[in-house]
C-alpha cells in the first residue's frame, strides 16, 4: 500500500545545504509493519515526517495505494493526517488541556470515524480505563505513550506512523508499550511503520530496515 | 565580578532570541512611567503654580491679618500696628479685566516693598533688591509673568489698559512670577483697584504676641497661605487626575510583570545551568537585579521623556479647565524641575521592582537539582484561582466599608480602586467558570479543545485581560460620568441662564445708573438685579447673592429640594438657599437654622438647595434688601434683562456705548452658555485623552501577551496540526479563542463600568464637587465601548496571529523531534 | 554731620543696593534729577522752628541724635537716633502712597553687653513717618523724638531686636550753625548741605538690654542736614567726630576720603556757652592709630589721634566698643568713643566707606 521512491530532502543549515535523504526506495504491503533504523541523524524521523504529509520531498514519490502523496494540498494533507494515518511520537504530544478521554477520541471524532465500542475496547486494552478523567501531566511517561497510541489508532487508521514510541520509556515498559501497540494495530488491521534505533525493538516487527547515508542500505524494505 | 560578568552574559543572551519579550518589559515600563510622569507633571505643574501664586509674597511670616469674611480694611489700622511697633507689610488684592482674546481676569497684588518683612522675596526677588525709584515711582511697575504677558497680549515695556479703561504701571517680565498674577506698588493698586486707603491684609512677620485689643476686634489672624484654598478647591481634580494616572500605571506595571515572569520562566533551565556550573545564588540573583535595573533605566528615560511630552500635549486643555473651574492660573508651558525627572525615573525603577520582585523571588527559591518539568497548569491553576478569589472578597469587604462607613475622597478613591483591582482578580475565576460551564455542553472534538485551550491559556492572558476590564471598565465608568454630567449640565444651563442679557458693571454706582436707566427701556420685560457679598463660612470662600422677589426665579431657578413657601420665606428675609456642595459641606439640611452673615446678623431657616454646578465657593441665596440692610458692602453685582429677541442686540450696544462696557461686561445668554460648556469640555479633554491612552495601554498589553505567548502556543498547536487541522484553521481557531476571552472580558466590563460609572456620581462626585448626579446609561456609547474593546483586542491579537499562520511546517516539526 | 554718608545711603536706596550698578550710572542718574530740587546756597538764612521741620524741596534729609550715658554703676553706653528722608522725585509732599518720600530709621544701644542696632523704613504719604514742625515730632513707625517747638526738650525713644530706649533730652545751650551760617562744604567741588546741631543736651532716661532696664544720664548732640547733591566723584567715604570735652567745649570734625589726593577736612570748634569758630581742613590734624575687624571682615580705625593746634587739642580718641557695626541695608561703623590727652571727653565716631 506504501510505496517510497528515490525520496530526497536536504535543509538548508547556516552552514549549507545538508542532504539527508538521497533517494530512499521503501515498500510496505498492507497489514505489515516495518521497522526503520538508523543512527541518529540518519533521517529517520524525516522520512516519516514526509510519510504524514508533515513535511514535502524535494524529489521522488511518495504512493499511497498508487496514489502520489505529493504534489497534493495543504488541505488534502491535513485530510490525510486526520483520515490516513496514525501518528504516535517519542514525546507523547498530547493536548495538555484535554482529558485522557478526550484525548483518546480527539483523532476519531475530527476524523469522523468514531466507534463507542472500538474506542471502550481499546481503552481497556491500554489499562486506561481509570485514567479517563485525568490530564496528561497527571500521567506517567508509559500511561501517555499508551492515550498516544488509543489516539492513533482510535481512528482505525490504515497506517501507523510511530516515531521512537517507546524512547523515553525504560526497557520493561518500552517491550510492554510495544506489544500493546503491535496487538492492537493487528486488530485494527493498520500498516505500522515505525522509527527506532533498538535493534532488540526491531526484531520485534515483521520488516527492518536500515537508513544509511540518506539510502536504505538494507534489502529487508524491497 | 568575572563570575557576574558571565552570568550576566548568559543572561542577557536571552534577549537575543527573545526580543519582543524585552521589548514588552521596556513598554511595559515605559508607558506605566509615561502616563504616572505625565499626569504628575501636570499636577505638579499647577501645585507648583498654585504655590509660586501663593508664594508670591512670601517669607518667613507665615501668619497675617485679615479682616473677618476678608473683607477690606481700613489702611488706619495698618498705621495703629506700625505705631505700636508691630512689623506688618500691607497688601491689597483685587482683581482687574481685560479684554483680551478671551476675556482676562487676573489676580492684582499691590505690595509696600518698604514694609516687607526681611528674607521676603517677591518672584525670586529680594525685598531689599527692589528698584524702589522705578516700582513706586510714576508710572512705575507692573511685574507680570511670561504667561500672562502673553494673555494681555503686550510686551514688556509697555502699558496694558483694562477693560475699564484704565491704565497699567509699565510692564516688566517677571519670569518667575506664577501665571495670572499681576505685581504693583500698593499705591498703583489702589488706585487700579478704586481702594484708595483700604488693605486686604497684612502681612506678620512676629506671629508670637497678642494682637492689641482695638485691632483684635477689627482683625484676625490667618495661619497659613491664602493658596490653601486655591489648593483645596483643586485638590479633587488633582486627585482625580492622579487616580487615572494611577490606573495606567498599574496597567503598565502588568505588562512588565507577565514579560519579565516570562522570562523568568524561560530561563529556570539556564538559572540551573550556570548554579550547577559554581555561580553562587547571590550572583544569579544580583545578575537578575542588575538586568532588572537595565530595563528599569531604559524604561524610565523613554517613560519620563514620553511623560513631558504627553503633559505638554495635555496642558493648554488642563490649564485652561483649571482657569474656567477655579479661576486658577497655570502656565501654559511646562518648567519642570531636575528632580521631577529624578522621580519619574525612580518611579520606573519601583515599578520594575514591583513588576520583577516576584520573579527574582521565585528563581531564588529555584531547587538546584530538580528536573525542568512541564508545567503543571492544571494543579496549578486551581490554587491559583482561588488565591486571587480570596483576595478579591476581601477587597470587595473593604469596598463595602468605604461605601458604608467612608466620608472623604481618598475613601471613595479606595473605594474605587477595591471594587476595580477586586474585579480584576475576579475576572480569571469568573472566566474559568464560564468557559467551564461552556466545555461542558462541547461535544465536536474541536469546539472541546477551542475551550479547553483557551481555559488553559487563562494564566498567560489573564493579565493582559485584567488590563482590558480596568481600562474599559474605567473608560465606561468615566464616559458614563461625563456624557450625564453633560447632560444635567447642559440642562441646569438651560434652566439657570433665562435671562437674554448680562450685565456685569464695573462697580455699584455704575450698577445703579445701568438699573435706573434699563428700568426705563420698555422693551424690557423681566429686570433682575443682584447684590453681591464674598464671605468665608466656616473656613469655605461663600458666595452670598441677594435677589429680588420675582416670580421669574419661582420657575426658572431649579431647586433639587425645597419646603414649602420656600420663596415667600426667602423673599420675606427669614430664609435662605444654598447650594448643594456648600449644604454638604456644612452639613445643613432643609430646615436647620444657618448664620449666614456673622452676629448680629439673625440666623435664617434654609429652605432651598439647588444645584451649583462648577463652582468652587459656596453659594447662598438671600433676599436683596435684607442683604443690603445687613451688609452697606453689598455689591450691586450683576442685572439681568430679559427682552423680546429683535431687542438684544441694539440693547446690548446702547448700554456699551452709554455705559463703556465692553464685551465681558454686557454678555448675551448664548455667549455665557457658549463659554460655560467650553471650559466644561475642556475639563474632560484631559480625562478622556487619558482614558483611551490607558485602554491603548491594555491592548498593548493584550498584544505583548499574545505575542509572548506565540512560542508557547505552538507547542499547543503543533499536535492539532500533526492530526490534521490545517495551519490556516489553526490561525482562524486562535483568534477565536482570543476573542472570545476578550469578548467575554468586555461583556464583563460593561457592567463594572456602570458601577464605577454609579460610584463615581454618587460617592466619588459628592467628595469631590459636593454634588450628586443622576446615574445616566447611554445605550450608544456602551456598545461604541465595547466594539472599541473588541477591536482593540482584535488589533492586538492580529499580528501575533499572522506569526502563527505564517509558521512554516519546519517549525512546527521542530515540536516533535530533535532530529532532522 | 555726614552728608555723603546720607548720600550713599540714598544711592543705596534708590539703586536697591545693587552692587553691580556702576556708580557712575547712578551717580548720572541722580545729576540729571538733581536740577529738580532745590539747590544749597550761601547766605540763605535758616529760620527756626520751620527748618525743625521737612525740607521736601530737597533730596536728602536727616534728624540725628547720639547720646554718650553712664548708669548708676558707672558703666558708659552709647545711644543713636536717626531719621532719614530720601525723596524719589523733586516736589511738595503728596497724601497717600505716591508721596515721593522714603524714611528710614536707624537706632543702636552700645554698652557693656555689646553694641545692637535697628533699622526701620516707611513710605511717606501715609502718615507712617514724618516729622513736623509745631509741636516738633519726627517719627517712624514706633519710634519717636519729639517735644517743644524749639527742640530744647525732646523725648527720645527707639527700639530694636533685643534693646530699647527711652531718653528725655534738655537743651543747656544754644543752636549751633556750621559753615557759614549753616551753609557746610563738603568738598573743594562745590558739594554742600545745610547744617546746624543742638550739641548741648542733658540726658535721663533708660536703656533696655536684653530686658534689663537700666536707668542712665547723659549728654546728647543733635544734628540736622539736608541738601540735594550727590557726592562729588572719587569720594569713598568718611570719617565724622563729635565730641563733648570735659572744659565743657565741643568740636565737630570730619574728613571725605578722596580716592586720589588727601581727603577733604573741615570741623566747628564750639564754645561751652555756643560760640563757634570754623575749623578749615589745615587746621585739622588726623591719625588713624589702632584697627579693628569688623563683623563683614572690613578693617576699621576705632583709636585716631586728633589734633586741632590752634585751640591746644592734641588728644587720642578711642572706641567704648570697636565692634560698633551697623548691620544695616548700608553697614557702617557708629559708635561711642572716650577721650584723652590734653583734655578728656566723651563723643561719638562714625565711619563709612571702609
């Protein structure tokens, strides 16, 4: 369903323009996940800033079931975001004036695609059920993690775009946050991608691979 | 100091990245010092006016005499003094016209620079420096100062002629002489002043020994200067003035306090930093005080120049209100002196301590290891509310107290300033609620957010709004006030001024040819005379008018309160009337038995109040022939005419050419309303100037919030944006949520203006003037108030608005990741 | 005596004691108003009691009393009365304030406790000061002299800041005309005065220090001038004797400093029963002998050694109290002195110019 074609984008730093995706060719078949890894700065988070329509390529194709992602409006971007995709980051981004059950229904409900019972289930799923009047600074790092990951997936979205999820989270938390996320993107029955740098984390999905000097060095996304 | 140096340094790196943030604190403090300047100035100005008038014989004798209801005296006793080796300096004063542009009265004091008492100086001149030969000699001279040289329209060297026709000793400039004053020798003023052997006072230099028997039955001894009442009289106006000008500061003052705590809050990391790398808590702490001081001293220069130039800019209005109110001079231009600058600075420097304290207090008690945490704005703000409640009930206690138990203008001025700072800390509370009340019944994700976020943005605007309320609640409370005052004014106007025709002669005998030969004229239907005496009433300058009987003043003289047979009474010489203030200020009522004149004049029964409004002295309604009975002084002060209008003009020019009066002395019905709303307008020129410069200085501060805001916001915003709001919705959304807060603010306003608007007729007005207005609303003017305080806040929120919408995605990237 | 002294003090006056005002101007300025007043001239023949009286043709007058006295303890004290008139413009004296008349009053009290001194102004026109004829009263606000037509007997009384005086005054001599007839040069120049003294009074009476009362008898000297002009240009001041001898004689001496040249002398030598002989400036010897600082930092001659040759007067005459300054709007130095040498005396000094 995802299709990434020599992808380039570079920046433009005091220092010059700085390269950092120089063609990047990726494939992900619906229902699968892949895991993308790379050194820091490798452009990881950069490629799935381009993948949700946050940011635009400087050339190459992005094909969303063999429809290009660029070249479409601000508008259509924003209703991919909203409609498409999932996004989940390292640094939770939760609006801080909601409660957890506004949260957790703030992407259904704007994106039109409400379900009481998905919502109910994945609430339960997430240990969150407790939690639903509660604001996110009365949360720990795990319990937001998990309302970012209801948010996401709320919506049943067909791709999960996941950034260092688990970053801030320490080792026995991150496997458990991830498992909880993995079982329930099969459920929804989304495509996930996500970002990291743990090998150990990696394994964990059915795809890997490596981001490289702007290129994907590793065959696994072909 | 290498340790505050890099501190410093640090510190100030800041401001770098965050330059509107320093530009808000240097606003902030700079119009709060501005407007506080400019209003002082301005009062300084004419204290200073008023002193140097009242200084204008001045020494060491501090005491005089005077003859009781200052009336003029024999010149005898002066003589008697002398003889008995009294040291006494005569002085008589009086008051000469001129038409100039506008009519001129000034202020003649004839002094006796032989007598004067050593160490006196007149307008900075010695006594004993005096060129007698040319100051008593013929023509001798008139000392005048710069402004009043200006009004009579000469120049120095010359003689001015008064309206009387009669001629002035030479002009000399007498640069620090006070406005409206004009100095000759006793013989000249005299004359000028048809006073031939008659003194108003005089002056004591030895205040210690008992006044010999013969003079103590004839005079008495006056403490202090004679400018306390010009002072007093004043004294309301000036305080009024001084109230705004304290508003303002206060809503400068909130500016620099959100910028400078913003800052604060910015920085706890870098605070943290430079302690965890050795700098001592007493160097981070002295290098915030010492940036502190920067902006305090930029903030004060800018704020004391900008003041000078705004108490300039106001000044003609404030001068010429202070003639047409109070008959008292001030100069037309600004001499302000070294230390009125020291002080506008220094105000400023308190105001950033004021406006920092709290936030150099809050990074001392900085924990050196704790980690930078998110804020926690919701378990902050539940105290927090409840905090500035708390403060806010018991202000509104002290309101009431005022209200119920307060009987002067600083209590009304307290009043005033509980009920606004009360509602000013009420106001996050209340809006909390309201936007609480709304999120309740939000369902669309996005409608939940727009109150949720804007709940949540409360704290950071809170103060900006707080502003907003004050400034609109003021500009309500003070519009209201002026539009009735207007009103009842123009309406009392109206009503008072019946006659066609004016007449004001120069001096009784000529009053009495005018009334003989008008009492002729047929045209004329109604012919009113009035007699005239000036007294002192328990320490209040009274006027007391002696009036005919006249059906006329039966329907044409508005009575607030009267008894019955009220005029019969008055006309039979048992009763008198007063005026509001002066009842007030007595403290009489309907009924009470007032000794208008001293003993053995008989007391009489009050049985009138009527409205007096502008005018400082008291005033007294009495029957013209009981007055003449009892005072063979009694001036036949004023006649008026009434006519068929096609008869106006030609009566007004017959009496001019037969009489050689001139314009300010024959003066038609229209002209006398004409000057009269003039100096009223004049008055609230400066009020209203003031007013919307302190609601410019809250949408300044709106705008400064907003924009200091802006980083902050988009933290909030980058989320909406990453689930699919689009940037342009997001900019429209925030400017929402700003108006809405404002909007809200300003629904709030109105009513509070409309109780200031009821405080200050009903408790601030009766203080200050001594009478009460009716509370008027006017529709019109409130929604105009409120669309001029949306739009304010519309203005202020648009340019940070269009930063937001114009933030490119990479900016909002930079929200989610670190990493490019 | 002491025309240029009154001369001065006018100036001051009218000048406003404005000491940046060049002289000259002011000395201009009176010349060309002098021609308005009338003029001193030889042979006029003064008459009495009307010369008691106001001259309000001419500029300057003044009615000048000194007392030398001694209490009951043997303790000496000087007492001085003066009235000045000073007319702004040429004319007869008007009713009210525009009267062209100024008056001024010094009065001084030296004794034992120091010297003290008053001073008091008054416009005239008003009745505040004056002095008339007939009875004879010259008068300034609470201080008087007054008494018979003839002056024989007068009253006395002033007072000031810390000390007061009451004194009756009786004549046992004749009037006294200096110059000729009255008509006293001041200068080679042409500057003269009208001049006469009552240099003959017996004093009782009391003295007031510092609320003591202190009863006193005396002598006392009268002297009355008046002119209309100014000081002669480069004339600094003056040096004025009056003195009573113990051989019942009296002398008048004075001396007008010159900036350039010797000062101008001239005196009246009176007889214990009034004759009086002319003393002309080479008959008249002068020395200053002892200085004194005064309170305004100015030295001042308070012991001379005065010699009149042709009468066998070689005496030193000194100062009762050297810091007889008068702290006025025109300071100068008044003050009693003692004689000795050939004969003994008492008298008084005044000083101006220093």
């Amino acid at each position: 369903m995802l299709v990434v074609e020599q992808l380039c984008k570079s920046f433009t730093t005091a220092q010059g323009t700085l390269p950092v995706l120089q063609g990047v060719d990726l494939r992900l078949a619906r229902g699968s996940s892949l895991a993308l890894m790379g050194e820091s700065g490798s452009g990881k988070s950069t490629l799935l800033h381009l993948l949700a329509g946050l940011d635009r390529a400087d050339s190459g194709r992005i094909l969303i079931d063999d429809e290009p992602l660029d070249g479409r409006s601000e508008a259509a971007l924003a209703r991919w975001r909203r409609q498409g995709i999932g996004l989940v980051f390292q640094q939770y981004n939760l609006i801080s004036s909601l409660d957890v059950a506004a949260n957790l229904a703030f992407q259904a409900r704007l994106a039109g695609r409400f379900e009481a019972r998905w919502q109910d289930y994945l609430t339960r799923q997430l240990g969150l059920a407790d939690l639903l009047q509660r604001y996110p600074e009365q949360l720990s790092g795990g319990q937001q993690q998990r309302v970012a990951i209801g948010r996401a997936l709320a919506a049943r979205p067909a791709l999960l775009l996941a950034d260092e999820p688990t970053g801030s989270l320490d080792e026995a938390s991150s496997d458990q946050v991830l498992e909880l996320m993995l079982q329930l993107v099969a459920e929804a029955g989304s495509s996930v991608l996500m970002v990291t740098h743990s090998q150990r984390l990696a394994l964990r999905l059915e795809q890997r691979c490596l981001l490289q000097d702007g290129r994907v060095q590793d065959g696994a996304g072909r | 100091m290498s340790a505050l140096l890099l501190t410093m340094q640090a510190l100030l790196s800041h401001w770098r990245r965050h330059r509107v943030q320093g530009l808000s604190i240097i606003t902030g403090l700079w119009l709060a010092t501005a407007l506080w300047t400019g209003v002082q100035a301005l009062n300084s100005q004419a204290r200073n006016d008023y002193a140097r008038a009242s200084a204008v014989v001045a020494g060491p004798a501090h005491a005089q005499l005077v003859a009781p209801g200052a009336q003029r005296f024999d010149q005898a006793l002066y003589l008697q003094l002398r003889q008995l080796g009294w040291a006494v300096s005569p002085v008589v004063e009086g008051r000469l016209r001129f038409a100039a542009e506008q009519p001129l009265s000034v202020r003649l004091i004839g002094i006796e620079p032989l007598s004067l008492p050593p160490a006196t100086n007149i307008a900075g001149i010695a006594a004993q420096d005096f060129d007698l030969q040319a100051f008593i000699g013929t023509p001798g001279q008139a000392w005048v100062g710069p402004d009043t040289l200006q009004q009579l329209g000469v120049k120095p060297g010359e003689q001015a002629v008064t309206s009387d026709g009669q001629v002035l000793p030479t002009l000399v400039l007498t640069p620090q002489l006070a406005p409206g004053i004009v100095i000759v020798d006793i013989g000249h003023a005299q004359a000028l002043l048809h006073a031939e052997g008659q003194l108003s006072r005089l002056l004591l230099t030895d205040d210690s020994k008992p006044l010999p028997d013969a003079i103590a039955a004839r005079l008495e001894r006056q403490p202090g200067e004679d400018d306390t009442g010009l002072q007093r009289l004043t004294e309301s106006f000036h305080l009024n003035l001084s109230a705004l000008g304290l508003l303002a500061f206060v809503v400068g003052l909130f500016i620099a306090h959100a910028a400078i705590g913003l800052a604060l809050e910015q920085r706890r990391g870098l605070i943290r930093t430079l302690r965890a790398c050795g700098i001592s808590l007493g160097t981070a702490l002295s290098g915030l005080a010492l940036e502190l001081g920067v902006f305090a001293l930029l903030g004060g220069l800018l704020g004391v120049a900008t003041g000078y130039l705004l108490a300039a800019a106001l000044l003609p209005d404030f001068a010429a209100s202070l003639r047409g109110l109070y008959g008292a001079s001030v100069a037309g231009h600004l001499t302000l002196s070294a230390e009125w600058w020291l002080i506008g600075v220094a105000v400023s420097v308190l105001g950033a301590l004021l406006a920092g304290a709290s936030s150099v207090l809050r990074a001392a008690r900085l924990p050196l290891l704790a980690l930078a945490q998110p804020q926690a704005w919701r378990l902050a703000q539940g105290p927090w509310l409840r905090r500035q409640a708390w403060l806010a009930g018991l202000l509104l206690l002290l309101a009431l107290a005022c209200y119920l138990w307060g009987n002067s203008l600083p209590t009304a001025f307290t009043l005033l300033a509980a009920l606004l700072l009360a509602s000013a800390l009420l106001l996050p509370s209340v809006l909390d609620a309201l936007l609480g009340g709304l999120a309740r019944r939000c369902r669309e994700p996005l409608t939940q957010w727009f109150v949720a976020d804007s709940r949540q943005q409360l704290p950071a605007v809170s103060l900006a709004l707080m502003a907003l309320l004050l400034a609109l609640a003021a500009s309500v409370g003070v519009g209201s006030m002026t539009e009735g005052f207007r009103r009842t004014f123009t309406g009392w106007l109206d009503q008072r001024l019946a006659a066609d025709l004016y007449v004001t002669p120069r001096d009784t005998a000529q009053a009495l040819q005018v009334r003989d030969w008008l009492a002729t004229q047929s045209a004329i239907s109604t012919l009113l005379p009035s007699w005239r005496v000036e007294l002192t009433l328990q320490g209040w300058p009274v006027q007391v008018q002696g009036i005919i009987d006249d059906p006329g003043y039966r329907s044409r003289w508005p009575l607030l309160e009267l008894r019955a047979q009220a005029w019969e009474q008055l006309a039979g010489g048992t009763a008198v009337m007063l005026s509001e203030q002066l009842a007030r200020r007595l403290g009489v009522q309907l009924g009470d038995r007032l000794q208008v004149l001293p003993a053995p004049a008989p007391g009489m029964t009050v049985v009138g109040l009527y409205a007096d409004y502008g005018n400082p002295k008291g005033h007294v309604l009495v029957n013209a022939d009981w007055l003449r009975r009892q005072r063979a002084d009694a001036a036949l002060s004023g006649i008026s005419v009434n006519l068929p209008a096609e008869g106006i003009a030609p009566l007004k020019h017959e009496l001019q050419a037969r009489f050689a009066l001139d314009d300010s002395r024959v003066v038609e019905q229209s002209t006398l309303k004409r000057w009269s709303t003039d100096v009223f307008s004049r008055t609230f020129a400066a009020t209203a100037a003031l007013n919307s410069l302190t609601l410019g200085v809250a949408g300044i501060a709106l705008f400064i919030s907003l924009l200091s805001l802006g980083q902050q916001r988009l933290g909030q915003l980058a989320p909406l944006w990453a689930l699919g709001v689009r940037r342009g919705q997001l900019a429209w959304l925030s400017l929402g949520q700003t108006l809405m807060l404002s909007s809200l603010t300003v629904l709030l306003a109105i009513p509070l203006g409309v109780l200031l608007a009821w405080c200050l007729v009903a408790v601030v007005n009766v203080q200050a003037f001594g009478w009460r207005l009716p509370l008027y609303l006017f529709p019109r003017q409130l929604l105009q108030l409120a669309l001029l305080g949306v739009l304010t806040s519309l203005l202020a929120s648009a340019w940070p608005l269009w930063q937001l919408a114009r933030r490119q995605p990479a900016e909002l990237l930079r929200q989610f990741a670190d990493e490019t | 005596m002491k025309p240029e002294a009154w001369l001065l003090i006018a100036l001051a006056l009218l000048a406003g004691c404005d000491p940046p005002q060049p002289p000259a101007k002011s000395y201009a300025g009176l010349g060309q108003e002098a021609g308005a007043f009338n003029p001193v001239t030889r042979n006029h023949a003064l008459v009495f009691p009307r010369d008691h009286a106001a001259h309000n043709g001419f500029r300057i007058e003044w009615w000048y009393v000194t007392a030398n006295l001694r209490d009951s303890q043997g303790r000496e004290w000087g007492a001085q009365w003066t009235l000045f008139r000073s007319a702004l413009r040429a004319g007869p004296e008007t009713l009210g304030w525009d009267s062209p008349n100024l008056w001024m009053g010094h009065a001084a009290l030296t004794g034992p406790g120091g010297h003290q001194s008053g001073e008091t102004l008054a416009r005239g026109g008003i009745g505040q000061a004056g002095v008339q004829a007939q009875p004879f009263r010259a008068w300034i606000n609470d201080w008087s002299l007054q008494g018979s037509d003839d002056i024989g007997q007068l009253q006395m009384s002033a007072g000031g800041q810390g000390f007061a005086y009451r004194l009756m005054l009786h004549s046992s001599g004749p009037l006294v005309l200096h110059g000729d007839q009255g008509y006293s040069e001041k200068s080679g120049k042409g500057q003269a005065s009208y001049y006469y003294s009552q240099p003959f009074y017996q004093v009782t009476g009391e003295v007031e220090h510092d609320g003591q009362r202190v009863a006193v008898t005396g002598k006392a000297w009268l002297d009355r001038e008046w002119s209309s002009q100014p000081l002669a240009a480069g004339q600094s001041g003056w040096d004025w004797f009056s003195l009573h001898l113990d051989s019942g004689a009296k002398v008048m001496l004075f001396r007008v400093r010159e900036d350039a040249g010797p000062p101008y002398r001239a005196g009246t030598w009176i007889s214990a029963t009034g004759e009086t002989q002319v003393l002309s400036g080479e008959q008249i010897q002068l020395q200053a002998l002892a200085w004194t600082t005064q309170q305004n930092g100015k030295q001042v001659p308070t012991r001379w050694r005065v010699q009149l040759p042709a009468q066998g007067l070689d005496v030193q005459v000194e100062a009762l109290e050297p810091q007889a300054w008068m702290n006025t709007r025109f300071p100068y130095w008044e003050g009693p002195v003692r004689i000795s040498g050939s004969v003994g005396g008492r008298g008084y000094l005044e000083m101006t110019g220093y």
